[in-house]
C-alpha cells in the first residue's frame, strides 16, 4: 500500500548509533493527513488485503500489561496520577492503566480512534485529535508518559520528546518502544533469501506472502532503531534511560527476547532482536 511519494526506500544508516532512517521527502503534515483518514473498518481492509487478518487477533494487550507492570515497578502508582498516551489509538494501554486509579489521556490524530478511546475511557481524561505541540496539554503535568509505536511516524521524533519532557513531572516516568533495526536487517536478509526459493517462500510466510512480495519495511516507517540510538535520542530530549530491552515476540518466540536480554547483559552489547525496542526513561 504506496502511502509515501516514493515507488522504493533509500535507506541511511548511522554507523555510529544504528539509527536507520528513510531518505524520502515527506513533511509531518503530509504523514498526519494519512493518520487522520485511518479507522477501524481502513485497518481491516488493509490487513486483509495483505494476507494478515490473524494480526487483528493478535491481541497486544499482554504486552502493555507487562509495560504497565514495568512502569509501577519503576514508579508505583498512586490514584488520580495523570498518564499521557502518545498515539493512544483506540484506548487499549489507557484502559489497563485506568484499573490502578490513573487518569488516562490521549493523543491521536485518527478521529475514528480517538472516539473509541473516549468511549473506552468513559470520558475520563482527555483525548486531542490533533498533532503534539507545545501548546497541546500546555499548563498540565503527567505522572506517565508513553508512546508506543509512535515515534517511528514523525519526521523528527527528538523534537517530540522534547515537547514531552516539559510535560512530565519531576519524578515521573518516560516508556517508549520503536522499530528494532537489528531486527530490520535479519528480517530483510531473511526475506531477500527466502525469494530466491519461491516455494519455501510460500511455506514459511503462508497468508503473509502478498504483503512480503512488493514491501518488507512497513510503510510510514520513517526510522528504526538501536538501544544505543534510543539512548542518546533521550539524552538529547533532557531524559535518562534506565532500561532498555527487545519486545514484540509472542508464545514460544519471546523465548528469543529473553536470549537477547540475556546476550546485552553479559557482553555489555545493546542488541535488540526483537521487533521493537522498548525502554523507560526518567527526567535527567
């Protein structure tokens, strides 16, 4: 589905960092236009066509719960904490939060799933239908900030966390997660293989083999990153990190998460094989 100006990719990578980043001419009001026009019907169509209906059914709520679990372990929470979710979409992490006594609130530009969150929500909170700006929430402090998912979209995500930083108290907590670009790479020596054995191809990705054939980086993606990227990013927006792991495997596969974990622990080596990073940050 070509939704940026650009028939294929020119990818840059930073030696340094790891951060990968796509080359293409695109400005955050061209990417918002997109966002805004997405709803619940759009995705399921979308997923459809691409042979992927059984990732509707792949639920991510037992990966915000154990974020949450992350987050109070770091920061307990206490009722009437305000938490600011950065591209809530349809309310999913807001609601976990909302049992604990948090107040959730939300940005989203998709109209359709910033409804569903106020509705999920029982109109606690409050949910903007417009892109992050300073003065968005302006005069207001949040216990929690997260954005999962989110960052990858903007043309320049430091800027965004930047914003955040002046909105988080003194002692709140920061957690994000984002495209892994170690994961990126297996994934696309991977794919690049497996088409040269058109057969096997077929086999192993079954459903997913119409969307493999003309992308593998999914579009709107702007940047993925390395634990060592996402470091200096929050660094450089004011925050400390004080995690950072790979997320994303389910069932059996999160067996490979826990082997990463594992691997940068004992060499000291931040390598993210999981499809995202995520990490917790507090004000420096």
């Amino acid at each position: 589905m070509p939704v940026l100006p650009a028939k294929a990719y020119e990818l840059a990578h930073c030696r340094n960092c790891g951060t990968l980043y796509v080359d293409c001419d695109v400005g955050d009001e061209y990417l918002a236009s997109l966002y805004r026009n997405e709803s619940i019907e759009w995705q399921k169509a979308f997923l459809e066509k691409g042979g992927a209906t059984e990732a509707i059914a792949a639920s991510r709520l037992p990966e915000f719960r154990e974020h949450w679990h992350d987050l109070t372990r770091l920061r307990p929470a206490r009722r009437d904490d305000q938490l600011l979710d950065l591209g809530c979409q349809t309310g999913e992490f807001g609601s976990i939060v909302m049992r604990d006594g948090v107040v959730p609130n939300g940005i989203e530009l998709s109209p359709d799933y910033a409804e569903k969150a106020r509705v999920a929500w029982s109109g606690q909170g409050t949910v903007v239908s417009q892109a992050l700006t300073p003065e968005v929430f302006a005069g207001r402090e949040f216990q929690y900030i997260t954005a999962f998912e989110t960052l990858e979209h903007m043309v320049d995500p430091r800027e965004c966390l930047r914003i955040l930083r002046g909105l988080i108290t003194a002692d709140g907590v920061l957690a994000m997660s984002v495209p892994s670009t170690h994961y990126f790479w297996l994934k696309f020596k991977a794919l690049v293989a497996l088409r040269a054995r058109p057969s096997l191809f077929r086999a192993l990705l079954g459903p997913r083999v119409a969307m493999y054939k003309s992308q593998i980086l999914p579009h709107t993606h702007l940047y993925n990153f390395t634990p060592r990227a996402v470091g200096l990013l929050l660094q450089q927006a004011g925050f400390r990190m004080v995690r950072a792991c790979a997320v994303g495997w389910a069932g059996r596969s999160a067996l490979l998460t826990n082997v990463c974990d594992a691997v940068m622990l004992a060499t000291g080596r931040r390598i993210a094989m999981g499809p995202s990073v995520f990490a917790m940050a507090v004000p420096a």
